[in-house]
C-alpha cells in the first residue's frame, strides 16, 4: 500500500519521535506516489493555511473596508475574494418590472447580460483595489437565490476555512437578537471548521471560531481564477482504499504553527491485504514458503513482514502522536472555554439576582401602570368616540365650506364680471350725460345769445335774471365712481393738489378730455349722501358767468368736479405770488363788479337765496382774460345745520387767514346771513384799493378817508386811480364792513350797474341813443315799442305791469303792447363795449 508522507512540524526531527525515524522503503514508497497526490497535498496546505477568504458585495464602501482590515489582519496571506450574485427576480420591461417567468425570453437574457456586465465591472473595481495594496487575489463567484445560503454553499463546496464577512453579530448570538440576517445564517449554518471574522465598518466585532478539524475533507474545486491558474483538487486522484486527506491549521499552546496530515490506517488484516495488493513481491503463493527456516526464500518473507510490520508500527505511533497532540489542543480550548463559561455563570448569577429585585419593582410598577392604562384606556375611547364624531362633523362641514366656496367664487366671478360691465355703462353714461350737458348748453346759448356774451366776458352786468340763473330743463349733473376719481388724480396724488381748505383739499386732474378741479370735501362734515346727491343737483343748475361751472360730483368719494381755471386765484395774484405783472385799476375795478354781479346772483337765487359763506380772495379765480369766477359757492348747502352752528366746525373749518373775512355778527348770533357775504365782500373790495393785508384794514381805510389821505394808502402798482372811483369804492367797503350788519347795504340791481359804470365811463362818454329813457343806462336788451322808442326790455315790461298803457316819452296810449328786439342797436352796443 502506497502512504502520503506525513508533514513534520518545524524544528528538529527528533522532538516529538526520539530516537525513531521512518524506514527508507516509506520514503521510497512516498517519492514513487503519484504526482497528483502530490500536487494535491500542496493544494490542500495552500488552501487550509495560507488562504484567506473574503466575501464582497454589491457595497463598494463595506467592501473596501473590509478588504483594508484584511490587509492588516492577513497581510502575508493570499486574497481570495468570494462574491455571490443574486439574479434579479424581477425583469424591467415596456409594461412595468414582471417576474422572469412571465417576461420575453431575449429581454431575460439580456437583463441577465447587463447583470453579468455590471457583476464584472464590480469585481475588477474590488480587483483593482487589492492591486493598489500590491495585493493579487483570486475570486469566487457563484449564482444564487439568496446570498446567505450561496456564501454557505461556498464554504462547503470549497472547504473554506478562514472567512472574513461584514455583520454586526455578537459573540453571544444566542441571547442576543443578530441585526444581519446574511451574518445569522452564516454564524448559525456554516461548517464548524470554518473560522469567520465578522467586521462592521472596518472594525472587528466577532470570531467565529473552528471548534474542531474535520474528519474528512470535501470534494475540493477550484474556480477559475482572474489568471487562469487551476487550483482544483481533485480526490480521484488518491489510490483506491485510502482515506481523504484534510488539512489542519492550529497552534499549541506555545503559539507554534505546525501542519500534519492525518491518514487513518486500517488493520492489520487490511494493512497486510492492502500491502499484498500494493507490493508485486508479495503475494498469497509465497506463503508455502514459511514451512522452513533455513531456505532462502522464508528469510527473504520474513524480513518483509518485519519491514512492514515496523512500517505499521510507525505509522501507528505517529497517528497516536497526532491523535495525542490533537486531543491537548482540545483539552486547552476546552479549558479555556471552561474559564469563559464559569466568568459567564457568575455574572449571569449576579444578573439573575438584580433582575429578581428589578422584577419585584417592575411588577409594582406594572400593577400601576396596568390601572393607569386601564383608565388611559377608558378615557382614549371616550376621546376616540369624540374625535370619530367631531371628524363626521367637519367632514360635513368641509363639503359644506367647499359647496360654498365653490357658489362663493361662482358668485365673485359672476360679481367681477357684473362690476367691469357697470364700469363700463357708467363711464358711458358718463360721458353721454356730459355730451348731453354739453349739447343742452350748447343750445341754451344758441337761444340766450346774453348768456354766451357773458360767459365769454364781453361785458358784466347783473340785471338779466331772465337770461342767466337756475335752469329747470338743464339735464343732471355727471356722476362719477371713485376710481373714476382715482384714476384722474392717481389716487389724489399730492403731487397733484393744488390747494387746500378747511372743507376739503382740490386736485387737478384729467377727465372727459379736458383738465377739471376735482374737491374732496371731508366727509364727517357733511350730510347724508342722498342730502349731498340733492343739494348737489341743485348747485349744478346755477350758472352764472362769474360763477365756476360745477361738472359733476362724486357721492361715493364726496366730491365736487369743477371747471379749471388756469390763472390761478385773486390771492396769488394781488400778492404776486407767481411774479406776474400787477393788475390795473381798471381790471380790479371789473372785478369788484363781477364779484358784485354773481353776489346778487347768489343772493336772488328762487325758492331759497344761497348764500356762499366763505367769500375771499382764494376762492375768487381768474381765467386766462383775467375775468373773474368764485368758487366755493353752495359748500354750507352741503354741511348739516347742526355742524354748522358749532363754533368748534368753524374754527375747524376756517383755513390760515380766513378770520378778517368773516361777518364779526356771525360770531355773536351763528347764523349765516347774505350780510355775511356783504362783510367779505367789502374787505376784498379794500384789499383791491390798497394791496394790504386784512387785518385792521378797514380801520385804517377808515382813519385815512376822515383825515383826507386816501390816496396815500391806495396800491401804487394799480396805476393812478381816479379820485371819484377810488372815493366811491373806499365808501362802498367801508359800509360793507360796519359791525352791525343792519347798516350794511343790500346789493341791488343798480348798484352793481353803477359799479359797473365807473371802469366804463371813465374811459369815453356813452353815447345818449345807448341809454335806456326809462333807466338812463346803457341797454343791453333794447326793444323797439309801439311808439317808436328803443328800450330796455326789462325797464319797459315794469313799467307796463304797473297797469301802464301809454308811451314813457310822450306818454300817449300805445297803438299794441308788442315789443320788437332792435338787433342793429343792439350789435352796435356790443361792439362799443367790446372797444372799451
């Protein structure tokens, strides 16, 4: 029988077999084994000693650190790296990831291609991270359903006995729950001859360790490696009848590594059965031989059975020596793990104890924890049963907001839409009423030719009430929104206003295509909006050619539309605010007329007078021919009568400087008479004398008329006024501003005719064909009677409603009472007075 020459341990010979060595026929039978055997044992060491397996997955990361701690802990080793690939069970494909089994054959192997390819790709990734440690290593690769039992399979099929694997295992992993199920399964299920390391984040966690060597080794089959090399072992290659071969790797006691191989001997019967098999010089005829000593042939038979019988000898003191070594070595971890056992026991004692006195404390705790729960428990449902209903109720609630909602935002549409069409008919009717206004004035001028004349300022008079007043057939005001507003002023902009009062502020702005002058009066002065809407329809249908013409009004914004007037007030410029030239005399005496003539105006308004209240120089306008317009007029119409009498509104509402213009009455008795006006208007007419200030100015015109030295207070930058002019106005002020208002005197028709007088006769005689007979005044409507005179027509139906029927002349009974217009006389006066 042909025996594997057992491996000695390091060191001398004679150490372990003293004084034995082995015969040269157990040698000599060993070298003429077969070279498989051979290169077989050489594998086995290779594997068993020097061989570290490491297993790598799809992490590049726990891989990496795995491969660095076995470069520390295995340096001299060789790598092996061991991967399992798992096949995906699912196939992506057009309708979605199917199962394998369902999915196109080519789309399978194609996925399984790409699987391969990107498998490849890892390894040589791993590959090249062992090279750049100047590490070669081989690699194992396998396919399999779950990667625990694959690394498993591996260790059997291979016989894998040092294994380096990621997990966080504890030593103890029967009292403690593993957290990797791919660690678990190889702790639990792995060869116990194989050692494994488990490592978490490049850190040593656990050992398990070999408890013992195997009797046998496994049908040994080297992968391909990355070079080709075959490093299979294949048992075939050992003679029929001997045992398998494993390999064992361990230490002594005294950390001395040492390598046998175990061979199990048969029995002497088999031993001998065995030899006869083996040796061709043995066989069963030669035992005819052992009849005698002497012969040559029983020497020689003897002497091989001494050969082999010592030969089995050997062989048995070196299994015992093996068996003996190998059973110390037991004996030494079993001691070991003895101690460990022992230290365990004690703490686990110790434990027991504590948790005896913690469990007495848990089950008082639990006994108050169980009645607190119970009532916990209670007091849940309770609120569970609330919470259920009040969750039905929002519910509802919830379709209800949003039924709402939905109607609510149906509605603002609906609202949205509704508002930009009203806009849009109110800007319409808007601008129709304005075009309507505008047309109906048109044409009340086309039929009073007196009124246009005036309002262009031709000539001022105040005695034609029948052509200038309030107009019943005149259509109502415009009425406009507040953004109409808003839009025009961008959004009262101050940049945009141009003056302020104690009833509001005015704004310019652009409306209907021309420049107008918005007021915004304060609201919390003011009526009710269908009062301010009434009093406002009202104020519309003055007009008057020294009276701002009012456009529209916005209830809304409380606010009053007027024409603009671009040069500016009677303030700015009988101050020369703006650096203009001064204005004349004769120019200020036309506009003491015209401010008498819209006061009488104002003054003889039907059913109800209107008094303006708030007369000065600020709200007297110019236009661009200087001709004068108030504004401002109407504004008490508009406060409550309640508001009004209160001291505190008219301090409140009077502006900088107001007082000297103010009836002193009005203080005493609060009550707003056209004798207030009157005051206001005497005042104005000084200022216009002297170009001073108000304060003690009636005081001071007063002191210097009685001392004859009125032309030393007159404004020089007038001009030279005449003496009678300059008299006359000084008397007609001066009356206006008596303390008591019963001796201030009334404006009448003829007194604003004399006024009206004294800036044009100054300048040329009147020709006598010009004057009334009956009125001795220049006639503005003449009227051809039935006697051939030319009158005023205002003069001559007076004196016919007196039950008169005879000629003012030659005072015979008229033929008819007709009246006939005189067009030629009457183009010619226009035409003197537009000379003059």
């Amino acid at each position: 029988m042909e025996l594997l020459q057992p491996s000695h341990p390091p060191g001398p010979p004679g150490d372990r077999f003293s004084g034995f060595s082995p015969p040269a026929s157990f040698l000599h039978g060993f070298d003429q084994g077969s070279p498989a055997v051979a290169s077989s044992l050489s594998g086995i060491v290779e594997e068993g000693g020097d061989r570290v397996h490491v297993a790598v997955g799809k992490s590049v990361e726990k891989a990496e650190s795995l491969l660095h701690w076995t470069f520390r802990r295995f340096g001299s080793c060789e790598i092996c790296l061991v991967h399992v690939h798992q096949p995906s069970p699912l196939i992506p494909t057009l309708l979605g990831k199917l199962p394998a089994s369902q999915a196109n054959g080519e789309v399978v192997s194609a996925h399984r291609r790409e699987e391969k390819k990107q498998t490849n790709k890892l390894l040589l990734n791993y590959s090249n991270i062992c090279s750049r440690m100047k590490v070669k290593p081989s690699i194992i690769t396998i396919e399999a359903d779950h990667v625990q039992k694959g690394i498993v399979d591996l260790v059997n099929r291979h016989g894998i006995r040092k294994l380096v694997m990621g997990g966080t295992v504890p030593e103890n992993c029967m009292k403690v729950k593993m957290s990797s199920s791919k660690a678990n399964y190889a702790a639990k299920k792995a060869p116990e001859f194989c050692e494994i390391w488990f490592i978490h984040k490049g850190k040593h966690v656990w050992t398990k360790e070999a408890f013992k060597a195997p009797g046998f080794l496994p049908p040994i089959s080297h992968p391909k490696t990355e070079t080709g090399e075959d490093l299979g072992f294949q048992p075939e290659c050992l003679p029929s009848g001997s045992s398998p071969v494993s390999v064992l790797s361990g230490g002594d006691r005294n950390g001395v590594e040492s390598e046998l191989v175990r061979t199990r001997v048969t029995s002497s019967p088999a031993l001998s059965d065995s030899t006869s098999r083996n040796d061709p010089q043995f066989s069963p005829t030669s035992s005819s031989t052992f009849s005698g000593y002497g012969s040559s042939a029983e020497k020689r038979s003897m002497d091989s059975y001494s050969k082999t019988e010592e030969e089995s000898l050997y062989y048995q003191l070196a299994e015992a020596t093996i068996e003996a070594e190998a059973s110390r070595n037991e004996a030494f971890l079993e001691l070991l793990k003895r101690q460990k056992l022992e230290s365990e026991a004690m703490e686990a004692i110790a434990k027991v104890k504590a948790f005896e006195s913690a469990h007495a404390r848990e089950v008082e705790l639990r006994k108050d924890a169980e009645d607190a729960l119970r009532s916990t428990i209670q007091e849940q449902d309770k609120l569970l049963e609330e919470r259920e209903k009040l969750t039905r109720e929002i519910q509802k609630t919830m379709r209800n907001v949003a039924l709402l909602d939905s109607r609510a935002q149906e509605a603002n549409r609906r609202c949205d839409e509704a508002t930009e069409e009203l806009k849009l008919i109110q800007a319409s009717i808007a601008t129709l009423q304005y075009e309507k206004q505008k047309i109906r004035r048109q044409k009340m001028e086309a039929m009073h030719w007196l009124d246009r004349w005036r309002s262009r300022g031709q000539a001022g008079t105040s005695h034609c009430n029948g052509f200038i007043g309030v107009f019943e057939d005149l259509p109502e005001l415009a009425e406009f929104s507040l953004s109409d507003l808003e839009t025009a002023t961008c959004n009262f902009s101050e940049s945009f206003k141009i003056g302020q009062g104690g009833n509001g502020s005015v704004y310019k702005g652009e409306m209907l295509d021309k420049t107008v002058a918005i007021k915004k009066l304060h609201p919390h002065n003011m009526q009710g909006q269908s009062e301010f809407q009434r009093e406002v329809q009202v104020l519309g249908k003055i007009q008057h050619p020294h009276l701002v013409t009012l456009i529209g009004a916005s209830p809304e914004a409380w606010s009053l539309v007027y024409e603009y007037l671009p040069n500016g007030s009677l303030q700015d410029r009988l101050f020369r605010k703006s650096n203009n030239s001064p204005l004349t005399w004769k120019v200020r005496a036309r506009i003491i007329t015209e401010i008498s003539s819209a006061l009488l105006f104002l003054h003889s308004c039907k059913p109800e007078k209107i008094v303006h209240g708030n007369l000065r120089p600020e709200n007297i306008l110019l236009g661009s021919d200087l001709r004068c317009k108030i504004c401002d007029f109407g504004i008490c119409r508009l406060v409550s009568d309640e508001t009004l009498r209160c001291p505190s509104f008219r301090r409140n509402a009077e502006p900088k400087g107001a007082f000297p213009y103010e009836d002193p009455e009005l203080y005493r008795t609060g009550v707003l008479t056209t004798k207030s006006d009157i005051y206001s208007f005497g005042v104005i007419i000084l200022q216009l004398l002297t170009g001073r200030p108000p304060v003690g100015l009636a005081s001071e015109v007063r002191k210097a008329v009685s001392c004859g030295k009125l032309a030393s207070i007159l404004d020089s930058s007038a001009g030279v006024w005449p003496t009678h002019v300059a008299s006359r106005l000084a008397d007609l002020a001066l009356r206006c501003c008596e303390l008591n208002s019963r001796d201030r005197p009334e404006l009448k028709p003829t007194l604003v005719r004399e006024l009206e007088q004294l800036h044009v006769s100054e300048e040329q005689p009147v020709p006598s064909f010009f004057l009334c007979p009956i009125l001795q005044d220049i006639m503005h409507d003449p009227h051809v009677a039935a006697d051939g005179f030319t009158y005023e027509k205002e003069a001559l139906l007076g004196w016919l409603e007196n039950g008169r029927e005879t000629s003012p002349m030659t005072n015979l009974r008229l033929s008819h009472l007709h009246l006939t217009p005189n067009h030629s006389l009457r183009s010619t006066i226009q035409d003197w007075l537009c000379k003059s």
